[in-house]
C-alpha cells in the first residue's frame, strides 16, 4: 500500500514538474504564476501522499504551510504584474 | 524507481537554480526562485528533515518570494540607477568563482567526513528531557545554540532598522509601505477575508507545535506575517505608522524576552542562556511566542518597505 501511495507521489511530481516548463519560458506572466501554482499544488499532493506513506511527523504541516503560502503567493504575483497601490 | 525520481527531482532543483540565475528579467527571476524554494522543500522532506522543509516552504518560497517581488515593483522605472549599481563582468565573474570554490570546498568536507560521522546528536537526545522539549531540533536551537538563535532574531530587528534608515527625512514617522485602496469586491476582497482567520490559526499552531514536532517560531510567523500582508494589500488592515511605539515593542519583544531570560541564566542558572530545568520549558514557550511576534511584524515591515505615505 505504502508503496502504490509514493509512486503515486511520483507520478503527480512528474506531472507537476511537466508544467515548469510554462513557469520558466512563460510567455506571458500568467503563465508563469499559473504553473507555479501548478507546481505548489502538486507539491502538497505529493507531500500528503508521502505523509500517507510513511507516517513522518509534521509531513503534513508542511503541506498546510505550501496551500496557506501559495494562495497567498498567487495574490502578491498578481499585485506585482499589474504594478502594486492596487489601481 | 525511489533512485529515478530522486535524480529527477535533484535535476529540476539544479536546472532551476541555473535558470534563475541566467535569466535576465526580474518577475520570471522571482517565479523560478520561488519555484526553486518549493522543489527544495520536497527534497528536504525526501532527506527527512522536516523542519527545515518548513522554513524552506515558509521563509524560502513565502516570504522571500514575496518581499523580491515587491522589490521588483520598486525596481521598475530606475533604469540608470540599477545599470549603475549592476556589477561589472570581472565582478560578476570573481563572485561566481569564489561561490563556486566554497561550495566545492563544503562538497569535498561532506564528502570526506568519516564514517559515522563524528556527532553530538546522541548526547543531545540523553539531555532532551531535561529541556521538556520533545523536538530535537528547537532544543538545541533554544538551549545548546542559543546564542546563534538570539543573533538570529537580533539581525531582524537591524534589517527593519536598515529599510526604515532609507526614509527621507520628511517621510520619517509616516506608515511605511505604499498605501492600497479598499477592496470591497473581486477575488482578492474575497481570499483577504476567508484566508487569514484559517491562517491566524494554522501560524500559531505552527509555533506552538514546534517545541515537540517540526514547526516553530520563524514558521509560524511568517504565516502570520503573510495574513497581515493579504489584508494589508487588499485595503482591510491599515499598517501602524513607524513612530508608533505598539508596533516598535512588536519588532523588538521577541530579542528583548531572549536577552531578558539570557541574563536571568546568570542569577538562577549557570550562565548566559543557560535556564533553570524546573521552569526549562515555560521559559522556552515565553521566548517562541514573543519571537513569533517579532518575526511577523519584522516580515510585513520587509515587505512594507520604507515609510512612503503621508507622515501622520
């Protein structure tokens, strides 16, 4: 079982990692923040899935941490492309 | 298969870096570093060290991400002044060569280290107890390496110090950052009033479960810095300005209550930072919970940047 969750684990790590390729090469800067958010989201569920897996304390928090941080982030993202004071 | 995808995912980390560092705009700059942050993240809980993937998610992807980027904004339009303070090729080159033969030099010290390596962590677990700290790591940040986590939470205090030092004089006392109009709709009026109640939460439980698992003060405050800074952006909370003395106490109570127990270490204990075991704990609580604050305040004024607005 714990084996069948970190290769899923895996798989959503390789697909996430799939989109970096828009965060890099854009080329617009939405599509950057949307593979980044991609890549954040990919990142918890491959975080909880491990968490599953092999019962590591605080896994989880970690998770907690990217899901509070990358909403949080996507909004500095997009006061920083349309230039901050919010006009 | 675990071998595959840990080479993958070390390859993404490197070719990030790399592409970060090449790359000549700033937002897609920002985007790979943070970026960059989040595959660290994973690789540090992939090694087993959970706490530092947290700081790493917090302070590396968050809160550093977050406070480049306004940096970018800032940059915008100052096109003279950046090529001017651009360093020239043989700079850029001499530093690369000098970052390049320290990380070679710790790669080769890692390398060579013998086998076991040599190790204090044994005799820090036969003394855990007497801390009452079931998380290794914050023990030996508060007890045995204190004197590098107070210098630690000193050099907050100086970075404030260092943004609010670039004010011009007629600014000075004013609420520093620029000033954001009330949001009263669309998604950011929206995630501004759901996301920081959840995230008050998540950011004190984040300190407070760091003195028996992965977590702690820097983690913790960072979120908190983070719900401030969204109700900050979306017009909800009004920044104090600088000449307040609420938020100066805020930025300076965390060093204050470490040097203040630090001292108390030489009446009722053996020395500087050193606690008494019967009261090793709640000592240890008043410090996390004073740094939290400190550490929030000190980040939304990072952010923030220097006093701007109208002085008050």
């Amino acid at each position: 079982m714990a084996e069948a969750l970190l290769l899923a684990a895996g798989l959503i790590l390789l697909a996430a990692l799939a989109g970096l390729y828009r965060a890099l090469r854009g080329p617009a800067a939405a599509d950057r923040m949307m593979a980044a958010q991609l890549l954040c989201s990919g990142g918890i569920g491959a975080l909880l899935l491990v968490a599953a897996a092999t019962g590591m304390a605080g896994v989880v928090d970690v998770a907690l941490v990217l899901a509070l941080l990358g909403a949080f982030a996507s909004v500095a993202f997009v006061l920083a492309a349309r230039g901050l004071s919010g006009r | 298969m675990t071998l595959l995808l840990d080479l993958i995912l070390g390859l993404a980390v490197v070719g990030v870096a790399v592409w970060t560092l090449a790359v000549r705009e700033n937002f897609p700059a920002v985007i790979g570093f943070v970026a960059y942050g989040l595959l660290l993240a994973l690789v540090w809980v992939r090694l087993g060290a959970v706490d530092v993937a947290l700081t790493e998610a917090a302070l590396g992807a968050g809160a550093t991400g977050v406070i480049l980027l306004f940096a970018v904004v800032r940059l915008r339009g100052g096109r003279a002044e950046i090529d001017a303070a651009t360093p020239g090729p043989r700079q850029r080159l001499a530093a690369g060569i000098l970052c390049g033969v320290v990380g070679l030099a710790l790669a080769v010290a890692v390398l060579s280290l013998p086998d076991p390596a040599p190790s204090q962590a044994a005799a820090v677990a036969r003394h855990l107890p007497e801390l009452g700290v079931a998380n290794p790591i914050t023990g030996v940040l508060m007890a045995y390496r204190g004197l590098d986590t107070l210098l630690e939470a000193v050099v907050l205090v100086f970075a404030v110090l260092a943004i609010w030092s670039m004010a011009p004089d007629r600014r000075w006392g004013a609420v520093p950052g620029p000033v954001f109009p009330v949001q009263s709709n669309g998604p950011l009026s929206l995630l501004a009033r759901l996301l920081p109640p959840i995230g008050i939460v998540v950011g004190i439980y984040i300190a407070w479960v760091g003195a028996d698992a992965p977590g702690g003060k820097f983690q913790g405050g960072t979120i908190l810095a983070a719900m401030g800074i969204l109700a900050w952006v979306a017009g909800l909370w009004r920044l104090p300005p600088v000449a307040s003395r609420g938020l100066r106490w805020a930025v300076v109570a965390g060093p204050l209550a470490f040097i203040g127990v630090g001292l108390l270490g030489f009446v009722f204990a053996d020395g500087f930072l050193s606690y008494p075991p019967a009261i090793a704990k709640p000592l240890i609580l008043l410090i996390e919970a004073a740094m939290t604050l400190s550490v929030a305040a000190a980040l939304v004024l990072m952010v923030a940047g220097p006093p701007e607005g109208r002085r008050a």
